[in-house]
C-alpha cells in the first residue's frame, strides 16, 4: 500500500551536498542511481518505468519484472513476502522513497534472461562495444583491489574476472554474479533479514564456494610474507571513518560512533574488525600494503600520503566504499573517552550538589 513521489520530485528535493572531489573515492548512492534513473526520463521523454518495460522487459521476454511500486496487480500473486526474521510475521510490500535504486521486483526466471543478455555482449539490448564499456572496471581507490564498473562492480577471485552487483532492503537480500570469461551467471535472492549479518555472509560464502568448486586456482602457491609486514601493519593502526555516510546532518554523529579501529593481533599483524561480523582474519602482507587473507579469498590495501596510511579496503566492498582516517579532530580514539569522562563529572557534580 501508498504511493511514491515522482522521480523528478525525489531528486530535486533530496539533492545532497559534494563531499569528495569528483573521481577520488568511492561512496554507494542511491541518489546517484536515482539521478541516473532521471536521465533516462529527460533525455527519453518517458518516465522510467516505461522505458525500462519497454525497452529492456519486452525485448528480453522479462514478464516478471517490474520498477513499478506498488506491483501491478497482474503480479502483485507471484510476489514473495518479506520477513524481518523467519519467526515473525511477514511485512507488505516495500515501498523505496529513491527509486529506481532497489525498486526492482524480479524472477529468478526474468534475471537468468538478463544474465544470458550480458554474457552474450549485450545481445538484444546493447551494441557489443557498449556492453564491454558497461562491464569494464574503471576507477579503483586502492591499488590491487577490486574497480568500480557502470553499474556492475568487479570481483576478482582465482585469477577471474567476475562483475557483480548486490543489494539489500529491510527484508530482501541478493546479489548477481557474472562470470563473463567462463559464460556463466549465478543469483541469489532471501526474503528475510535473519539475524546480524547472515544474509551478506551467506552471499560472499556462495560466491567464493561457487567459484572454487567451478572455477578453481591454478597454480596455488603459499603465501610469502613481506619482511616489512610488522611495520606497515603498525603504520595501518588507528580509527577510521566509512566513506559511505552521512557528513552534513545530524546522521554525521554515526561517524564518531561507528568508527572502525585497526590494532595489531599476537604476532604483530594487522587486526581489523569483521565488516560483516565473524571472527577477525588472520592478514598477511604479499606485496607493500596488500594484504592476503590466510584462509580464504579477502584482500585488504591500504593507500599511503605522506608517508602515513590514509586509507584502506578489503575486497568485497572497495568498488563502492573505502575507510579514510579519521583527523584528529574527530577521531574517536580521544573524543569518545574524553566525553565519557565529562559525563561522568557532570553526574558527580549533580550528586554532590545538595551536599
């Protein structure tokens, strides 16, 4: 049930201030996904959804696919019900205040029919020279990690090139996986949000078992660690602020709460808290401030500025996020405990006042 604003009116309305210059770093949004979405209104003369139906959802046979929200009501029975977790009751139709970012309902059956499209240079859709553009990494942050793409972000693994591209509402889960060199396409879609991170480790466990029992590593070698390793993971520690947030609201105060602390483990390694929750992984340097996972696929790097590290990733998030170090001023190594303490004289003073 309810309605959504007209496209036009969303972006105009939510348009947000430029916190990074053009080009340097990498932040998901889905006002630039909508903005994109605008475009295609105003230079096509059609409003999104149209379009899309029109020339994507037809050509490809897609009759299970829609931007439209609500549903049409020839497909409003063939949509699954979300659920916050599997023990509670299902919730109606989620409604996206910024579409078309996340708006799109689709079979499992109409996104094979998409994936066979792209494996196929565009076929149907594209002009081959185009789908090749769409799918090519281009800008990368840090070095030796995965690139961003026009709507599909890389995601390297066993000396492949796959593309990919993921998403998450309250209570729908997926991601899409091509592996353009082998001609294969994998997806997956949850209807529920399960609990703490299942849902993002359940996908990057598919993907890395799909790709290892598929697609293996040849020539799989032990891992050399670099003689610098202990001092550029000493150089690593410290706070840092997620690339993707809000900086010019009162949302900016999640960047001091939510800072994310790199420290050193046992034997002097970096020690960096799990994005998507588990126990931290063991990180060995294979080439100056690239770091290889001991036990799996993930891979951390880290970009210096004179001569300090400025800011790092890991591979599974760093075509659309990165960690830049937190300055001084808002750092919350200092700021957090020092307001604790102020806390805790004021609550003394109030105490001891009647005294």
């Amino acid at each position: 049930s309810g309605t959504v604003d007209p496209l036009g009116d969303v972006v105009k309305r939510m348009l947000p201030e430029r916190i990074y210059e053009p080009g340097t770093t990498p932040a998901y949004s889905n006002y630039a996904t909508a903005v994109a979405g605008y475009i295609v209104e105003r230079v096509s003369g059609m409003p999104f959804d149209d379009y899309i139906e029109r020339h994507i959802f037809q050509p490809l046979g897609m009759s299970h696919s829609s931007f439209r929200q609500p549903l049409p009501a020839s497909l409003a029975p063939y949509m699954a019900r979300g659920y916050p977790k599997a023990s509670v009751d299902p919730k109606p139709f989620e409604l996206i205040s910024v579409p078309p970012a996340g708006s799109l309902s689709m079979s499992g059956a109409d996104s094979a029919k998409f994936m066979i499209a792209q494996l196929n240079h565009g076929a149907g859709l594209l002009q081959p020279a185009t789908a090749r553009l769409m799918q090519t990494p281009g800008h990368g942050s840090v070095p030796g990690l995965n690139r961003m793409a026009l709507g599909f972000y890389e995601q390297q693994i066993n000396d492949l090139d796959a593309i990919a591209h993921g998403g998450d509402l309250n209570f729908f889960h997926g991601d899409l996986w091509l592996f353009p060199e082998k001609h294969v396409g994998l997806f997956i879609e949850m209807n529920s949000a399960g609990e703490g991170s299942a849902t993002s480790l359940i996908r990057q466990m598919l993907f890395e078992e799909f790709s290892d029992r598929y697609f293996p590593a040849e020539n799989v070698r032990p891992l050399v660690e670099l003689a610098t390793a202990r001092e550029h993971a000493r150089m690593l520690t410290g706070n840092y602020i997620s690339s993707r947030g809000a900086f010019t609201n009162f949302v900016d105060i999640n960047n001091l709460l939510s800072q994310v602390k790199i420290g050193l483990d046992r034997q002097g390694r970096p020690l960096v808290p799990e994005l998507f929750g588990g126990p931290p992984r063991t990180w060995i340097e294979i080439a100056p401030f690239l770091w290889q996972d001991a036990f799996g696929h993930a891979r951390l790097g880290a970009v210096l500025e004179n001569g300090r590290v400025a800011r790092w990733s890991v591979n599974e998030v760093s075509p659309f996020m990165v960690y830049d170090r937190a300055p001084w001023h808002r750092d919350a190594g200092w700021l957090v405990p020092t307001f604790l303490a102020a806390i805790i004289i004021v609550l003394i003073s109030a105490l001891a006042w009647p005294i």
